[in-house]
C-alpha cells in the first residue's frame, strides 16, 4: 500500500481508555480496501490524543472511506469523548517497505516537519541515500516515512519505534555522532519539527 491516512483524535481529560474500547470495535473486521496499521494513544508531547493509521489500497478507496465517515453519525463511536478531529492524507516514500505488524516497539514516535516550499524532493533524495545506514542493525529501524498531500504543504512523517525511551536516546545519540543521521542536506529545507511519543492500544496492529 502506498497511500495512508492519519486520523488524530483529541479527547477529554482521563477518556482514552474509554474511547480507546469504541475504537477497537469501530475499526474491527476485514477490508480489503482499507488496512489498519497502527493505533497508539499519546504519552509525551500533546496529551490525550489517539493516532490512527490506516493503509488504502487506491484514492477511490480513501475517499470512499472519508465519504462513509464525515457522512456518518458517530462513526468511532467515540463523539462523547471527542473534542477534536485532525484528518490527513500520506503516500509512502517509494524507497521505504514499512515494517510488518508485530511488537516493533511500545514506544511510537511520530516525526512531523514542515518544509520550506521546494524542500521536499531534496528531502526525499537525502533520506533515500541515508534511511539504510540509519536502520541497520546497530541503530534502529523506521516503520515507514510518508509525505502529506494535503492541508500545508510540503510536509512529511515519519514513524519510529523503540523498545524503551532510553534505546531512543542512545541510537539517535550516536547516529548523529557518527554521521549516519540525518540525511544530507535535510536542514535547510526545515521550517518547523514536530515530536509526538506514543504507546499502542492492545488492539493496534503495531505494538
């Protein structure tokens, strides 16, 4: 799957659990147009927010999707708890296979930068040449990278698990120090970063 969709929802104070227990039943079952790749619930950065990431097999598909729910009653199941729904859409790097589900982390960071307004294809050439010395075996691996394509323009995410917040440190310590990380030329086409750290619902493909 190459286009994906990042739905980001902001809930009341102390329901995440509860929202978190509609999901699961509202994402449930097996569609062959759409895939859902991770959940995870917000630990670090901006609170009480829920990610979910979802893989489509083509446009008509995502859109069918956006169609089903903006059109829907409490499509999640989850508008007693909602104060806020963030909606985007994302196509894979083509030089980058997301990992498959599985227990990768449970400590989710999702990376999202802003980029000046010819950033991206330089961005996209630094990361191809760097992403495979940065996710060997001595560092750690990316779940995927993917650029938006809609809302403010050029901006890209990209999704890294580790296995404690210690391990984060250490390998993005030492990619730098030795000159692994970050991609070549990447900085100058920076506007704006930003960090989330999540862990995953039990239910999420992702753990």
């Amino acid at each position: 799957m190459k286009l994906y969709e990042l739905i980001t929802f902001t809930v009341r104070v102390r329901t995440v659990a509860t929202a978190m227990t509609s999901l699961e039943l509202c994402l449930a079952g097996d569609n062959a147009n759409v895939k859902l790749m991770g959940c995870w619930a917000s630990e670090i950065g901006p609170l009480n927010q829920i990610a979910v990431l979802r893989g489509f097999v083509d446009e008509a598909s995502r859109q069918a999707e956006r169609e089903r729910y903006l059109s829907s009653t409490d499509a999640f199941g989850i508008e007693a708890c909602l104060t806020d729904m963030r909606v985007e859409n994302y196509t894979l790097f083509d030089f980058i296979e997301p990992l498959p589900a599985g227990r990768h982390g449970p400590f989710y960071e999702l990376r999202v930068y802003d980029l000046v307004p010819s950033g991206l294809a330089p961005t996209l050439k630094g990361w191809e040449k760097a992403v495979g010395p940065r996710t060997t075996e001595q560092y750690s691996p990316v779940y995927g990278a993917f650029y938006a394509t809609d809302g403010q323009l050029p901006r890209y995410l990209h999704i890294w698990p580790y296995a404690t917040l210690e391990e984060r440190l250490d390998v993005r310590t030492r990619a730098v120090q030795e000159g692994v990380w970050p991609p070549e030329n990447s900085g100058p086409q920076l506007r704006d970063m930003h960090s989330t750290i999540y862990l995953p619902a039990s239910f999420s493909p992702l753990q």
